[in-house]
C-alpha cells in the first residue's frame, strides 16, 4: 500500500482554486510530469468526466495515467480513480476556504495486487511523494495569476 498526502494555503478564493484544479487541461501548468493531456469527448461535466493523460516516465518514456472524476463536491471535494498506466491509485483534493485564501489537502492512495504490487510499491510510492510535493508549484502558478 502506498500512501501521499500534503497541505497547501493558496492566496485565491475558494471558488477559482476549485476551478483550476477541476480543469485537468491546465494540468501541464503545474505539473511538469505531465505531456499531454486532453478531456475526453462526450462523457459528462463534473462527475463521471474522463481525463486522457500522457506522463513522463523512468528514462522520459511515455506512460499512460488517463483518470476520471468519480466525486464531487463543488468547492469543497475532487475525488479520481487512475483507470491507464501500471499503477491506478485514488487521489482526493479537499478544498478550505480560508477567506481570500484556500487551504488545498491533496491525498494519493494505491493499494497493490499481488506480487507485482509489492514489489513496485517502492517507485509508486516514490512517484506519489513526488505528485503531492507539487501542490507548491499550484501555490506558486495561481498566486502568480490574477
């Protein structure tokens, strides 16, 4: 089982924090792993929305990390499910407002099958550290926009 979480204070409301992440387009902004990524035609707004996501992997080699939003709560909870790549862990993003600022928790969970599962829990864990310590690159791009 591999497990991330981190908190970050943004100096933005609420609303536009929530926005920008819900947006998984302007993923490529903030998150350099990140190579392309495009949302998936004819699936809904909101709950159910699929993300089709292209990550830099070990050596630059291109992974698949496609996700969908499987709960939402508007200002206040994006929950995903990874459905591509070798692993699919869940990520939550809880939103606080905090007046003119938002306080953003940002979770990653991924519980191995098997054999395989053990043995790349290491680099996923590793991977998620990694994604989590980016909610400091979103603090530095949405306070840089105004």
């Amino acid at each position: 089982m591999a497990h991330a979480e981190g908190n970050v204070t943004i100096n933005r409301p609420v609303a536009d924090v929530f926005a920008f992440i819900l947006d998984g387009t302007k993923n490529p902004l903030w998150r350099p792993a990140v190579s392309d990524i495009e949302r998936v035609a004819g699936k809904p707004d909101g709950v159910g929305a699929v993300f089709k996501q292209g990550v830099k992997g070990p050596g630059g080699r291109h992974i698949d990390a496609d996700y969908e939003i499987i709960e939402l709560k508007p200002n206040e909870t994006i929950k995903f499910q990874v459905i591509a790549g070798p692993a699919r862990p869940t990520g939550t993003y809880e939103f606080k407002s905090l007046g003119d600022s938002t306080s953003v928790k940002f979770t990653l969970h991924y519980d191995g099958k098997g054999l395989m599962g053990w043995l790349m829990d290491g680099m996923i864990n590793r991977t998620m550290q990694g994604e989590v310590a980016m909610l400091s690159n979103l603090k530095t791009y949405l306070e840089g926009q105004h």
